[in-house]
C-alpha cells in the first residue's frame, strides 16, 4: 500500500515532461533524420493530440478493465513508445512512436488519478492530489532543463531514455498496486455535472490560463533561443530556469504569506498570476536577434510567478468547493482540464505557427510572381 503513491507519482511525471521537454530536441533531431517541418512538428504534436484524444477514451475503458489494469497498460505502452523513440531511423517511425506514447500518457494520466482516488480518504486523498499537482508542476517547468542537459551530455535520443527508464521502474512498482474499482457514481474519475458549480468551474479555467501564458512558452521557447539567440540545448535548457525557478519558490511564497497577511486571499492570488502571465507575455515580444538575451529575463521571471502562484492553492480551493464525497472525483475534472489543456493549447499554438507560416510564405511568393511579371504599356 506505501509504494502506490511512489509508483503513481514517478509514471505521472513523464506525462508533463514529454509535453514540454521535447521541442527542445527538435533542432538536434532535424540534424539527425531530417528537417522536413510537418514530421518535424508530429513529434511534439503527436504526443499532445493523441493524449489529450484518449484521455476521455481511456476514463470509459478503465471502469470496464480495472484503474490498476488500464495503468499499467499505460505505463508499458508509454515506456514501450519511448524506447522505439530513442532507436527511430527515421522522422516517420518516431512520430508513429510518439502517438502510441501520447495514447499511453493517457492511460496513465486517467489510473494516476482513479487510483489515487479509490486508495485515499479524507486529509490523506487531498494530501496525494497536491503532490500529484505539485509532480505535474516539477514536470511541465524542469522538462526543458532536464532535456537540455540530457541531449548535451549523450544525444536527442537520451530524453526517451530517460523516460522510458523512470516508466520501466514505475512498470515494476505496479505489481504491488491493489485491484481497484469504482463502486459507485461518486467514486468514477469523471463526472462533469461538477462544472454546474460556477465556483469549481472558475477554479478549474486557472490552469487553462496557465497552459496559454506559460506551457506554450515553456515547450517552444527553447528552440526560438536557439534560433534567435545561437543557443546550444543544453545552454536554451539552463536559460529557461529564469522562467521554472520561480514556479518552484512561487507556491511556498504565497502558502507564508496567506498566513502572515489576512490580505492575501485566494482570489487575489489568481489575479496576480493572471497579470504576471499577461505583462510577462508582453515583455517576451522583446526576444530578437537585435535585443540582448538579458531583456527577456525579467519577462521570463513574471511569466514563472504567474504559472507558480496558483499551484496547489488551486487544488485546494476547488476541491473545498465541492461536497468531501466528491473530492476525489473534483481532482480528477482539475487535472483533466490541467494536462488536456496544456497538451491542447501546445498544439494549437503549433498549427496558428504553421499556418501564419504557410500565408507569408504564399504572399512572398505572389509578390515575387508579380515582379517577375513583364511590364506592359501603350505600344503606340
């Protein structure tokens, strides 16, 4: 029974590493396999798509074959994809390696949170929620730091490595998990009549924002540094801890100062974290070839705060929203909004990407078609 939240915890980690720690290695992949831009970008948007596609699927098909059985289906699967992963000869066979690893993080994701709901009651349930929320955190903000100094040390390869090692450890560790099973309507992960309530539903869109203003960022920062900026990885991967340090001190600053001022208060705490993303943001327009890299420092600091203040204050505050017999149910609505978000808004900042792209490039090539027209005039 000790080792569940071990096991539960070190799988679940992977799932937000592999959503932002992988764009940093697509520069060192396009050097390997080729930089055709579609493929290239499937194996980031691979991941996130069927991830957040299957979540859903894997929550009907876990009440059917047990939480224990869908996650270790999860696990095996997603290790399994991660070593095909590290071994790919090619762009098309590790963008196939990176769906089936989207499909397993899915898995994962949907057991991570029914076991953890079926195990624990009461103080000992919203203990194991937050460290499941505080994992996602360390997960999503040392991703790209943890990659970095992974491709510098052995290769692009070494990243699925790594993660299919931590996810064969955790495979292990499934063995002692007990059988569980939902018994009834208050005990399934999903029940979305929740969201009825404005309160929870309000604090369930806090991370949505967080995934805009931050996740984005954080998955494809990296690799604008390297363009803009001539950084190697491992130096992008040691940059961006200007940007997840603060997601780390965030949560324990605001903890001491709700309790040493009655004047920090939960709403107010959000609407700082908003104003934090939004000025960050803006102040991340400063990133160019003709700007010194110490001019996104600051930027890169407030967009940290803004992501880190809310973490576990969140949790906590959604889950007092509810009756305590739906606690359990409640943290699995957050963290599907909490990861599904963040795997959606990354590929939907992709395909906005790819599609501004697509038009400039149309609209250089009309120009260029028109200028090479002949001129004609009046011959008379």
């Amino acid at each position: 029974m000790r080792a569940v939240l071990p096991v539960v915890l070190a799988a679940q980690f992977v799932v937000p590493m592999s959503i932002s720690g992988t764009a940093i290695a697509l520069p060192v992949i396009a050097a390997d396999l080729g930089s055709d831009p579609t493929p290239l970008q499937w194996v980031v948007n691979g991941f996130n798509v069927a991830f957040a596609l299957f979540t859903v699927v894997w929550g009907a098909v876990s009440d059917r074959i047990g939480h224990r059985t869908s996650f270790r289906i999860g696990v095996l699967l997603t290790a399994t994809a991660s070593l095909v992963s590290a071994f790919a000869p090619s762009l098309l066979l590790l963008d196939a390696a990176r769906v089936f690893a989207g499909i397993g993080a899915a898995a994962v994701l949907v057991g991570s949170t029914s076991i953890l709901s079926l195990h624990f009651q009461g103080t000992e349930r919203a203990t194991a929620f937050a460290l499941f929320g505080t994992v996602n955190g360390l997960g999503l903000a040392l991703g790209p730091t943890i990659s970095g100094l992974l491709i510098a040390a052995i290769d692009w390869r070494g990243v699925f490595v790594a993660q299919a090692l931590v996810l064969l450890v955790a495979a292990v560790g499934t063995l002692t998990l007990p059988v569980l099973r939902a018994h009834s309507t208050a005990d399934r992960l999903l029940d979305f009549r929740l969201l009825r309530n404005r309160r929870f539903l309000a604090l369930c869109l806090v991370p949505v924002a967080g995934a805009i203003g931050f996740v984005t960022l954080l998955t494809y920062l990296p690799a604008a540094l390297s363009a803009v900026a001539s950084l190697t990885p491992g130096r992008a991967g040691l940059f961006m801890l200007a940007m997840t340090i603060p997601v780390l001190i965030a949560p324990l600053t605001v903890a001491r100062l709700s309790r040493m001022f009655d004047a920090v208060t939960p709403t107010r705490v959000i609407l700082a974290s908003l104003g934090c993303l939004v000025v960050g943001n803006l102040g991340m327009l400063a990133l160019q070839p003709s700007v010194p890299l110490a001019a996104v420092v600051i930027p890169m600091i407030l967009v940290g705060f803004g992501f880190g203040l809310p973490i576990g204050l969140v949790d906590g505050e959604a889950l007092a929203a509810v009756p305590p017999h739906s606690s359990g149910t409640a943290a699995g609505v957050l963290n599907l909004f909490r990861i599904g978000s963040e795997a959606l808004m990354v590929v939907a900042v992709t395909v906005t990407t790819a599609a501004i792209i697509a038009l400039s490039r149309t609209a250089r090539s009309d120009v260029s078609s028109a200028n090479a027209l002949p001129a004609t005039g009046d011959s008379r």
